[in-house]
C-alpha cells in the first residue's frame, strides 16, 4: 500500500471490508499504539490486554468512522479509555520497583559506539525512570505528544481536557524529566 | 517551579513545536517495546473474522429479499395449473354465450323499439323456424324476464321454483318468453306485447304456468350436459312437449352442439 495512502482512507476501506488496507493500518500504528499503552500501564500483560481490546473496540465501530476523525487521535483515544478504565480498576500508578522490572523486560537496542554504551544507557534509564514516576495524566500527555506527535488540541480532545489543562501537564511532566536527565 | 527562568521557557516552547532534538532522539533510543507475534496474530484473526461475519450478514438478505418472490412465482405457477385443468369446465358457459349473442347482433333491432319488434305471435316464435325471427326476441328477453323476476318477487303467491339469482351466467342468457307462452292459448298471447303477459301472469295465471319459465331458465343457466339430462328426466317423466320445447330452445342456443342419438332426432 502506498505510504502516502492517509490512515483516514485505509480505515474507511477496512471498514468496507478490505482486509489489506487493515493490515497497512495495524502495521503503521501497531507500535506506537503499544508502546503508548505500555509506558501508560507499565505492565506487560496489561499492555497486552488493553492493546487486544483496543484494536477489537476498533474493528467493531469500524462502521462508525467518520473520515473527519483523525485515525490516530480515534485509535489512542480508545485506547486512553481503557487505560483509564484500568487505573479505575487498580492503583493509579506502578511504584519504583515495578518500573525497574518493566526496564529489564524491554528489550534495549545494541548500542552504536561501545565507548557510550553505558553513558546512553544510564540516559535512557533515567528518562524511564523519569517517565515512570510522573504522575498518570502527565505521562499520558508526555507519551503522546513524544510518541505520536500530537499538538496541545489533538491531545486534549483525545483525554476530553482543556487545552490548557494539557499545556499545564506537559510543562510539569518536562520540568520533572529534564531535572531528573540533569542529575 | 521553572515557569519564571527564560531558559526553561525557550526548551519547553522548543519540546512543544517537536524541536528538541535531544530530548526527541533519547526517547527515540528508548526500548521500543512491539506487540509480540501472537498478539499480532490474534488482532489480525480479529479483523478478518468481522469482516467474514459482515460479508455473511449482507448476504442473508439479498437471499430473504428472493423468497417472496420465489413464494409469489410458485402460487402463480400453481394458480395457472389449477386454472388450466378446470378452467375449460368453468368457461365453457360464458364462452359459448357471447357467440350466440355476437351472432345475433347484427340482426338486432335497435333496443329503443322493441314493442314495435313484438307483434309476431309468441305460437311462431316457439316454433323457431326461422333463425332471424327467434334472434330478435331472444335479445329482447332480458328485460321482460327480468321484469317477471321483479314481480315475482313482489308476489305473495307461491312459486313452484325460487326466482333465479341474477348471476352473470343466469342473467346473460336470454331465455326467451316465448317458452313460458305455449302454456298459454294462443289467440290470447297473439296481441299483447311484451309486457302484457306478465301482468297476466300476476293477475292470477296457475301456478304451473309459472313455474314453466323458471324452469326453462334453470335449464338455461345449466352446462348443456346438465341441460340434456334434465330434458331427458323430462321424457321420463312423460313430459314430452315440455322436454321437445326444451330441446328446441337448447338447440337454438347452441346450434352447433352434437346432440346425443336420442334426442337428436327427438320431435
């Protein structure tokens, strides 16, 4: 399938029964929409889980899209739902000792030059450890401004929150990650 | 917290507009964690199972939008098959009147005149000799039967049969009067005209002579089989100028029906 071919046109030709243009759209959102879901649980088998039933949510309202619904914003925000569904359900954030578990469970990167492996691996463990310990809404804003690249508007009408409400958050949230990456 | 050091304010303005690049590459060498294989393969089976499920869906009711017409095809097909095998039996009547009739027609005297049509006497009508002369009044007939029926029924005096129903099939045949005069002598039934006669009859004829005309007129109304076999009764039971004037009005409706050996040659 093209590149070019937007999300918004595949969706609608899923939606009318084209399997391909399903799988061009699984395979250019599966990633992001994973690992916005893991950094948002840090749990694995919750990631699993909520990744599945993100993606079953979709393909049953696939004949509601509408094409003026951006299909990134549509698809993480069904998955914010059921990632705050979940935070309902459990405590609403993973403690030190989970976060330092889900690090080792990531599979890291060979690193290009050895003589900085250590230096880029101490960095990327901070920002992890950075992530991990801020407060749900700001990671959630953070995650998605850093891993799918929407503005202030798109995020804040994917969480249902004001557009200040969200420029608020991802001022905390980086304030917290650049102090802590200056350690 | 840094909201009032300028610096702070130009890297997050800079985070915001996507330029930081150094806060953007080390999230980018991040573990960049996929679904695994299965998970994979489970969304997948998901998707192409709701589309199966939707493709059977769509298909049901292009296949209920068949039945009624299939239902509708095969009573008309079952319709035909009964009207084709007892049809004949059921049209056998009205398809032999309207010969009879368009035959007649183009001998018809205009409908505005029939009383001045009557003065031939109702003795040479029954005799039926001349196909012209039997045509006119046996179109005639209607109105004064019809007549006779209204008054008959107006009539507090018993009939030896019930007045007709005026079906299509009784009403269309026009009996002609002249079978319920020969009851009559005929120097009286020779001057009147159409309408005398059933003043007559309702000012005190015998209840037999009645009965004649309605019984020639269920005669009328019957298939010509049941016609014939009523004649035939009639011969049994010692009727026989009933039955010959029965034959001869039988044989001026249907002038080309194969009359059985014995009553072809019955006078």
């Amino acid at each position: 399938m093209d590149a070019a071919y937007p999300d918004e046109k595949l969706m609608q030709d899923y939606a009318r029964g084209d399997l391909r243009a399903f799988d061009t759209l699984y395979a250019r959102s599966r990633g992001m929409l994973y690992r916005y879901i893991l950094r948002s649980v840090a749990d694995r088998a919750v990631a699993d889980e909520l990744f599945q039933e993100t993606w079953s949510r979709l393909i049953a309202a696939r004949g509601r899209y509408r094409v003026e619904a951006k299909f990134t914003t549509w698809l993480l925000q069904i998955a914010h739902n059921l990632v705050v569904d979940h935070f309902r359900r459990s405590r609403p954030q993973a403690g030190a000792e989970e976060t330092e578990t889900v690090l080792r469970e990531l599979d890291a990167p060979e690193a290009d030059r050895p003589e900085h492996a250590l230096s880029d691996f101490e960095e990327r463990r901070r920002l992890q450890v950075a992530l991990d310990a801020l407060p749900t809404e700001q990671r959630e804003a953070f995650v998605l401004r850093m891993e799918s690249g929407l503005g202030l508007a798109e995020i804040a009408e994917m969480t249902g929150a004001g557009q200040e409400t969200v420029k608020s958050r991802l001022r905390y949230a980086f304030a917290k990650i650049r102090e802590r990456l200056a350690e | 917290m840094n909201s009032n050091n300028p610096q702070f304010e130009r890297e997050f303005e800079a985070f915001l507009s996507g330029d930081d690049a150094r806060l953007d590459a080390l999230y980018r060498n991040l573990p960049q964690p996929e679904p695994n294989a299965r998970l994979d393969a489970a969304v997948q089976a998901m998707a192409r199972r709701a589309v199966a499920a939707t493709k059977s869906t769509t298909h049901t009711p292009t296949r209920k939008r068949w039945l009624p017409m299939l239902s509708a095809a095969a009573v008309v097909t079952l319709a035909a098959g009964i009207a084709f095998r007892i049809g004949p039996q059921l049209w056998q009547r009205p398809t032999r009147q309207p010969e009879a009739q368009s035959a007649a027609v183009p001998v018809a005297p205009p409908p505005a005149a029939p009383q001045q049509a009557e003065p031939a006497p109702v003795a040479q009508r029954a005799a039926a000799a001349d196909a012209a002369g039997a045509v006119a009044p046996a179109l005639r007939a209607p109105a004064a039967e019809l007549k006779k029926v209204e008054n008959a029924a107006s009539r507090p005096a018993p009939r030896a049969f019930p007045a007709p129903a005026r079906t299509m099939q009784e009403a269309a045949p026009p009996p002609p009067a002249a079978e319920a005069k020969p009851a009559m002598p005929a120097p009286a039934m020779a001057a009147p005209t159409r309408a005398k006669p059933v003043e007559t009859e309702s000012a005190g004829a015998p209840a037999a002579a009645l009965a004649a005309p309605t019984m020639q007129d269920r005669n009328a109304s019957l298939y010509p089989e049941h016609w014939l076999a009523n004649i035939r009764q009639m011969l049994r039971d010692n009727q026989r100028e009933e039955a010959l004037r029965s034959l001869a009005e039988f044989r001026k409706r249907y002038p080309d029906y194969h009359l059985p050996d014995d009553l072809r040659n019955l006078r």
